[in-house]
C-alpha cells in the first residue's frame, strides 16, 4: 500500500527508530509498503520512519529488487567526499555534505538472518542518508552552522528541533585511531631488518619493537574511551554508533595480534 511521506515541519522525523526484535507478518507489510511507496515516488532508498514507521527499517532500490536492510549498522568506512544533497523531508533545500565514500554495513534480512555488504560511491551515500534518518536526524545536522542557519532563516517555521548539536566532520577519537596504525605501521617496516642486519642489530630493535608494541593497546584504550563520549555527545551521527566503534575497535586488535606475531616470531633474535 502506499504511504504518505512525512514532511516537514513533521516532528517525528526527530524520533529515533528501535531496532525490529519480531520478524513476522506485519514486518513483511512494513517492507512492501515501502516498497509501494518507493514506486509512487520514484524513490531510490527510503526509511520507515518517513512513512510514520518508528522501525530501524531501510529499503533500497538495487537494480529491478528491493533489498530490506533491517537493524542495520556502520562498523568500517573509508575515504570522505562533499556532494549535493537533497532531503525527502525538507523539500525545496540543498546543501554540499560530507560523507565516507565506503562503508561497511551489517545488516538483518526480513527473516532475521545477518548478512553484511560493502558499498561505495552513490550506493554508499544514499544509504548513509537513510541511515541517519533511523537516528533521528537529516542531512541538516551535517551542514556547518552557517549553512544551518540559513536553511532555519529560509523554512517558514524554523528547523525541527532536535536533540543534540551536528555531526562533526572530524572526530577527535580518531587521532587515536591513526596513531596506533601509525605505530604499527614503524612496526612493519622493522619486519626487514632479519635480512640484513647483524644479530646485534637485530637484538635492538627486537627491543624497540616490544616497547613499542605498549603504546598500541594504551591508544586503542584512548580511542574506546573518547569514542564512548563522542557516542554520547553526538547521538544523531551514524559514525558514533556502539557497533562501529566495537568494530573499528575490533579491528584494531585483530591487526595489533597479527603485529605481535611479526615481532615475536619473526624480528626476535
């Protein structure tokens, strides 16, 4: 059935959607609807809660199918790129936004079986703004506050209050990120050293490297830490999500044992 899309000055584009915990009958006419209404309108991707479904439901257009991505969330991104955007909801406005360029996306199905899928380009995008919709927010939390206020001064009755300042276009945990990659990224390149140097040699920076080797988990510590306050502080923003920080935490262990075993099995006298 078609749906009628909600529009501004609607306040409900500012509820955040729960994660669907029953999959049933009743999901599966949640999808079809969306789907319908995609149709009516054209429409690439859509949220549920554009259709009044308080739901974390995306349905995107890929091709002639209409794939479902149910409880769906960010946990790898790469890359950033500033593009034209227009908003579902608040026809009639534009503005340049900043948005990874890849992204890594785990995802339920309309039976509950996970999946996880990468995109990139104009799929990644499309995806991102309907992810930010299931949060609560639009592409207006991204602009910077010039561009904002313009857009308030522009919109008859303001913009929707929301609940939080924007998303940042830097996140200071990631310094925490990058200096622990960088760290074993110096690692890495001693990984040559066995080829040429003496024993003597080798016995000084298989010291290093164990010293060195403390830093990485103290820095994957400070990025948990301040990415648990950024989470808190910018709740609207789909890169502050727990499961991508897990994730991104995750894979920072996963690199730092691989980098261990190089130091302990290889670079070691």
């Amino acid at each position: 059935m078609i749906k009628n899309l909600l529009k501004y000055p609607d306040p409900m584009v500012r509820h955040i959607s729960a994660n669907v915990r029953f999959f049933n009958d009743e999901l599966v006419q949640w999808i079809t609807d969306m789907t319908d209404t995609m149709k009516e309108h054209n429409l690439d991707a859509l949220s549920a809660i554009l259709i009044g479904i308080q739901y974390s439901v995306i349905v995107m257009k890929e091709g002639d199918t209409y794939t479902p991505y149910i409880n769906a969330r960010l946990i790898k991104h790469a890359g950033m790129s500033t593009k034209t955007e227009r908003s579902i909801y608040y026809e009639g406005i534009s503005a340049d936004v900043d948005r990874y360029e890849t992204v890594t996306v785990i995802y339920e199905d309309e039976h509950g079986n996970p999946h996880h899928r990468d995109l990139e380009g104009e799929r990644a995008r499309v995806f991102q703004q309907q992810l930010d919709y299931c949060f609560g927010s639009t592409f207006v939390d991204r602009v910077d506050k010039e561009m904002k206020q313009r857009i308030h001064d522009y919109l008859e009755f303001g913009l929707v209050k929301d609940g939080g300042g924007s998303c940042p276009v830097i996140f200071y945990r990631d310094y925490f990120r990058r200096g622990a990659r960088y760290v074993m990224g110096l690692i890495v390149a001693t990984f040559a050293v066995p080829f040429f140097a003496s024993e003597s040699v080798r016995a000084l920076v298989y010291s290093i490297d164990k010293y060195a080797l403390i830093l990485v988990p103290l820095l994957m510590i400070g990025y948990f830490l301040y990415a648990q306050y950024e989470s808190r502080k910018y709740k609207q923003c789909t890169s502050c999500q727990t499961g991508n920080i897990i994730g991104t935490t995750a894979i920072l262990g996963g690199q730092f044992l691989i980098v261990c075993a190089g130091v302990f099995g290889w670079v070691a006298p």
